[in-house]
C-alpha cells in the first residue's frame, strides 16, 4: 500500500511538474529577486578576496530582456603593500540590461549575459602604522554572465559570474598615491524568486 501511495505521489508530481513547464520561462512583465552568497577575488595580487552576500531585483520588460539592479554588504579587505598593511570596505552596486536567450520559451534552464554600469564606494580605509587613507569611489562597466534553474514556477537555483572596472584613486595624508586596479572577478550562487 506504502509503494502504491508513494508511486501515485510520484506521477503526480511528474505530471504537475512537466504541465507546468511552460510557465516556468521568464516573460515579459515579470519580476525578480536574488540572493546569493558571492567571493570577490581582486586583480591586485596585493588586495586579500573577500566573501559577502549579494542581491539583485529585476523586471524583464520584454520575454528576453531586463534591468536589474544589483548590490551587496560591504566586503572588508586586507591589504599589504610596499611594507604598509591596512583594510579597506567597498560596496558595489549595478545597473545592467539582462538579455536572457531562452526568455519566453518552454526552458527550465534560463541563462543570462548582462552589461552595464558599476558604482563601488569605498569606506573605511586603514593603514596599520597610523596613517590617513581615503579612496575615491569609482565608476566603471560591469559584465555578468548567470543562468536560473527552475524548480518550481517560481523559485530558482542561482549562479552567475561578473567582471567589474574598478579603479581608485589613493590619498595618504592628504597627499595622492597613485590609484589601484580592483578589477574584480565576483562569483556566485543562491536562490532567485520570480513574481
């Protein structure tokens, strides 16, 4: 009798889930919501990687295209260079038009290219022998790629990968030194909801 329920509970679900497939594309008027925990690793060799969490909300305005607007915690680096160690917090926030390839078809699997612009200001800055530091904010261009898969109609696992231009310009007691190049790479995965 168990096996009976459990085999009819079975092509129940299997039925639901392959009838509502086509519910499952993104269309055009539908919103969204990520969250996902992300490792940013900078190209300066000397700026520690960083993990933090990161959110996304969106609106597709068209079954293949969208804006979303990302940002995350602040991630905390360490940073050790020419004998000076320090810290330094930078919180970027996106704007990007998403284009998604299979928007609007029957496909459980939905990725994603994006391209835009990045935002990142930079707080706290530190140096270990006493120091006075500041960052400029930056803006830049920012590239992701990401793919959802659809579980059910409405949640989705996440993952994505992004390049941002970052460059700052660096003032030590009062006086300029120089600028850095972040240049992150931020890698990622959660969950995304869609309404």
């Amino acid at each position: 009798m168990t096996k009976t329920k459990l085999f009819s509970a079975l092509v129940l679900a299997g039925s639901c889930a392959f009838g509502t497939q086509a519910a499952l594309a993104y269309d055009a008027g539908d919103f969204f919501v990520r969250g996902d925990i992300a490792k940013s690793d900078m190209d300066d060799s000397h700026v520690d990687d960083e993990n933090g969490f990161m959110g996304s909300v969106g609106y597709l305005f068209h079954d293949k295209l969208g804006v979303a607007l990302s940002s995350s915690e602040k991630f905390e680096h360490d940073f050790s260079t020419n004998g000076v160690d320090g810290d330094f917090e930078q919180r970027p926030i996106n704007l990007t038009l998403q284009y998604y390839p299979l928007g609007g078809t029957d496909s459980r699997v939905q990725p994603y290219a994006g391209a835009g612009v990045n935002y990142t200001k930079f707080s706290s800055e530190n140096l270990a022998n006493g120091q006075s530091a500041d960052m400029d904010d930056s803006w830049g261009a920012v590239g992701e790629l990401g793919v959802d898969l659809f579980v059910t109609e409405n949640l989705a696992f996440n993952g994505f990968a992004s390049y941002t231009d970052v460059d700052s310009d660096v003032d030590i007691n009062g006086s300029s030194a120089g600028s850095v190049d972040l240049d992150p790479v931020t890698v990622g995965g959660g969950l995304s909801y869609r309404f």
